[in-house]
C-alpha cells in the first residue's frame, strides 16, 4: 500500500507549512485525489489517523476531493470523462484526446491555528 508513504509525506509537508506559518496546531487538511492518480482515497484515509499521530495534525479533519478523468478530444473538442466512456469520446469515437484532469494529487487546503 503506496498510500501509507504518500499520507507520510503529506504529512511532512503540513507540519512543515505550519510550522513555518507559526501555527500551533493543523485543524483541517483538504486533498484532490484524481481518478487516474493511481492513489485510492480510502486508503489515504484509512492511513490518516496512524501518520498524524503525534503530530501537528492529530485530531485533524481530511477532507477528500475526487477530480474526474476528463480529457477533451483532439478530433472534435467534445470534453468527456476519460473512464466512464473507455478512453474514447462519446461523440465520435475518436481516441485521440488530450487529459484535462485526472491525475492531481494536490494538498488543496490547510486550516490552521
């Protein structure tokens, strides 16, 4: 489970941000997870109470915000969710698009004291 390193390194670099920010204490955290990012939200969550504790983010909130897969098709500019129509546009079948979104792993948020 990759997802343990990663809440690691999330982590770090929420203590770090607050220290620098003199914060005392991390009240909220808010990630984007896209759909392609190879992370699964649960897990992140699951992993969140075990990496923060004894941290500057224990007792923390984690929120989660998932991105759609969305690409737009290089062939007729239709905008479409990559996984829910099988990596194809839903107008003209074409496979030749460009990702939009999907792929963010990204510490939106920090709610700070």
């Amino acid at each position: 489970m990759h997802e343990l390193g990663i809440m690691q390194n999330i982590v770090e670099i929420a203590q770090d941000y607050a220290r620098r920010s003199n914060a005392e204490k991390v009240l909220k955290i808010v990630l984007e997870v896209g759909k392609l990012s190879g992370v699964v939200p649960e897990a992140l969550e699951f992993c969140f109470s075990v990496c923060t504790k004894g941290t500057l983010l224990e007792g923390a909130e984690l929120e989660i915000e998932r991105v759609a897969s969305l690409g737009v098709c290089k062939e007729c500019g239709e905008k479409f969710d990559l996984v829910d129509n099988d990596f194809s546009c839903p107008i003209c079948k074409g496979k030749n698009w460009n990702m939009i979104s999907g792929r963010e792993l990204i510490i939106k948020e920090l709610g700070v004291i």
